[in-house]
C-alpha cells in the first residue's frame, strides 16, 4: 500500500487529519522501517505508548495494535513517545518526537510535521520499559456487592465475598 493510501485510511479512521495524527503515522512508518513490521494481526507487534493523544489511532491503523488485544498498553507520562517491540524478531525502539518551533497553529504543526521524514522528527532511543508479556485471558466472576460479572484479576476477597476492588465498591463492602 503507498503511503497516501497509508495516511487516508488513519484519516478516515481518526476522522480529520492532523499534527497529532501525522505524529503517529511518522511513528510507526519509522518503526515498520527499523524493526522490519509488518500488521499485525494478533499480538507480534507491541507498542506502548506514552500518550493516549491523537497518534495513537494511526497507530493502530498502521501496526495493527489496539488495546482489546493486549497489544497497546499505555505507560502515560504525557510525552510524545512509543516503544515499539517486534515479538518475532525480539527488536525494540523507543521513539520520542524531537522539539518543534513554538508557537505553531494547528494547521501549521500539521504542515510542520507532514513535510518532516519520519527520522527527522524522532529520536531513536534504546526501550526502558521491557516487552509486555502477552495478553492473558481471565475467568469472570460474579462482584458479590454489585452483582456485575468482572475478570478474575479484579477480585478481592474479603472474608467469603469476592467483590471488585474499587473505591465505592470498597466502600459499600465494608459498610
């Protein structure tokens, strides 16, 4: 697929273009570049980002990782940052965008960021968080408190009630 096919499918599913949106998109064009990806279909891709900002949707489109397969956790320090793992060839990167001038529009950071090649735009950094293990399914329980069916990894037990631990759950559980 070329690459303006490439960027009006991550268009048309974050649904307007922009500077943001142009982040990710460069991101992962880099990343299939470095670390030889390809789509991924299940779980041979991971990227975890560091933002749950526009970028992300691209990419979702364009390395197939998405946070119902396991395989887009966030790690949120509000930077412009990915680390990217190839689970085939076991090659990581993580990517953080370079400074750009202050004081640009919306229109303007995208034109910024579209006429910028993707290595431009990135420091290429060793990964500082280690591959995320993938994606384990869970049995449900029923929450005794609340009667709501969730993931075994949620339950608490306190005394013979499993309950969901959460802070009005927690609340009601101990009232």
């Amino acid at each position: 697929m070329n690459q303006n096919k490439k960027w009006e499918k991550c268009v048309t599913f974050h649904g307007h273009d922009s500077g943001g949106l142009t982040i990710g998109y460069k991101a992962s064009l880099l990343a299939i570049e470095l670390l030889e990806l390809k789509y991924s279909p299940d779980e041979q891709v991971v990227c975890v980002s560091e933002n749950d900002a526009c970028g992300v949707d691209s990419i979702q489109v364009l390395l197939g990782c998405s946070v119902g397969k396991g395989n887009l956790p966030f790690h949120l320090t509000g930077k412009q940052a990915f680390s990217i793992y190839n689970h085939l060839t076991g090659k990581s990167v993580r990517l953080m965008l370079r400074k750009r001038p202050e004081g640009l529009s919306r229109e303007e950071s995208l034109t910024y960021y579209q006429g910028l090649e993707p290595r431009d735009m990135f420091e290429v950094v060793p990964t500082r968080i280690e591959v995320p293990e993938q994606a384990r399914l869970f049995n449900s329980y029923i929450c005794e408190i609340c009667g709501e069916r969730t993931r075994s990894n949620w339950i608490r037990i306190m005394g013979e009630k499993r309950f969901v631990l959460i802070a009005s759950n927690l609340t009601i559980a101990m009232t």
